[in-house]
C-alpha cells in the first residue's frame, strides 16, 4: 500500500504537523548526526526505549477493540499482528529491539530488570490515555502519526549508527524493518480517519491525535537525551537503581 493512497488528505497535515515541530532535528538525533551524543548516552536511551517498544502494540490493541467498523478494524488489527511478528515469537519487535540493544553492548539478560525513567512512563500513558479514554479519532491519529515519524526516525538513527561504527548494518534488522515499514502502518491509521475528514466535529478530534502523537514522540525522544546528559555528567546512570 502506497503511502498517502488510501488517506491523501490526513497524511499531508501529519507531514505538515512534522515538518512544523522540526521532529527529525529535535536535539537528539542532530546529536547522532554530529557526534555529540555518546555510545553510552545512546545506549542508556536506547535501553529506556526499549520499554516504550514494549508496550506499544498494548493501547493498540485496546484500540482495535473501540473501531466500530470491522474493515477498519481490520487494518489496525494487521499492524498489531505485525508488531508481534507476524506470530513469530522471534520476530516480535520487542524481540528484534533487544537484539540490536545486544550489538550495541547491552546486558540484555538485564533489560527487564531496569529502572524505567518517567519520561517513557508518561509517553506509554498518554499512548493508553488516548486509545482507551479519549475519541477514537484521537487515539488513530495519535498512533498514526508516531507511526509516520518513526519511519523517518529510524532511518536517522540506522544511518548515524553504522556511520559512527557502533552497529554492523546487519545488526540493524529492527531499524531498518521500521523505516519501511511504518509507512505503510501510518497509512493504515490514516485511511481509518481520511473517509470523517470532512465532518467538522470529527477533524477536531483527528487535529487533536495528530498533534498529540507528534509532540509526545517528540518530547520523548528530546527527555531521554537531556535526562541521559545529566546522568553522565554525575557520573555513569545506574540505570537499575
């Protein structure tokens, strides 16, 4: 599925939405970029990020129960098979992350056992808030446009890494599954919303979802770096604590 072919109209603004945050620019993937973010301050980050991988598919699942329609359903219901490889259990992105936290040095046997930082606790709970409480447009639009943005993400972080030599391109089957494959997971959510554009009372709730998604995911990644540079520069995080 073509992105935008499905939704042209509610794919446009979440790109507007992006462009306007500057989300590709925000500090720490221009920090990748140029080399002012550590091996370590990454790994740290990519450890605590690990939690937000995790629980994803969790508010999407309670989403696809709230859909009314069952093509649409449907489509939402494809995404979370997909994050949960397609039922193999080795594929399961919460499997793949874990394998590239292991190329970049991570204990992974120690993963689950580590302290999760508040900045991924409030951005799992505005995920849960927004696909169990609030309009479903919200929830749609909210996981949509994360969905959009971490394509472009993930083609950052999997270029800035090999560049630097701390992961054999090989080693990025996470990353380099979710710059082309979120594509076409945004336009899922997207065809959900694009058919209720033109409903005044509903694009309300749409705008609301996308601009939510864009500015948690945005926050996120920007808290996990500020708090990962005030760990270092105490000394090395004790991240299990």
């Amino acid at each position: 599925m073509a992105q935008g072919i499905c939704a042209p109209r509610v794919t446009a603004r979440a790109h507007e939405i992006l462009s306007g945050i500057k989300i590709l620019q925000n500090p720490y993937l221009t920090g990748l970029k140029d080399g002012t973010v550590s091996m370590d301050c990454f790994r740290t980050t990519q450890e605590q990020f690990y939690f937000a991988v995790d629980f994803y598919p969790r508010p999407m699942a309670a989403l696809v129960g709230r859909i009314p329609d069952p093509v649409a359903r449907l489509e939402i219901l494809r995404n979370v098979v997909e994050e949960h490889g397609e039922f193999r259990m080795d594929a399961f992105h919460r499997n793949t992350f874990r394998r590239f936290l292991e190329s970049l040095g991570s204990k992974v046997e120690r993963i689950d056992a580590l302290w999760l930082w508040p900045e991924v606790r409030a951005f799992n709970s505005v995920l849960t808030t927004a696909c169990v409480f609030d309009e479903i447009e919200v929830g749609v639009g909210c996981l949509g446009i994360i969905e959009l943005a971490f394509s472009g993400i993930s083609s950052v972080i999997a270029n800035a890494v090999v560049e630097r030599g701390w992961v054999k391109r090989e080693s990025l089957t996470h990353y380099s599954v979710h710059a082309e494959l979120d594509v076409r997971h945004a336009d899922d959510f997207f065809a959900v919303l694009e058919p209720v554009w033109d409903d005044a009372s509903r694009k309300y709730f749409i705008e609301q979802g996308l601009q939510l998604g864009a500015y948690a995911f945005d926050r996120l990644y920007r808290d996990l770096h500020a708090s990962a540079k005030r760990a270092m520069a105490n000394g090395a995080p004790d991240a299990l604590m």
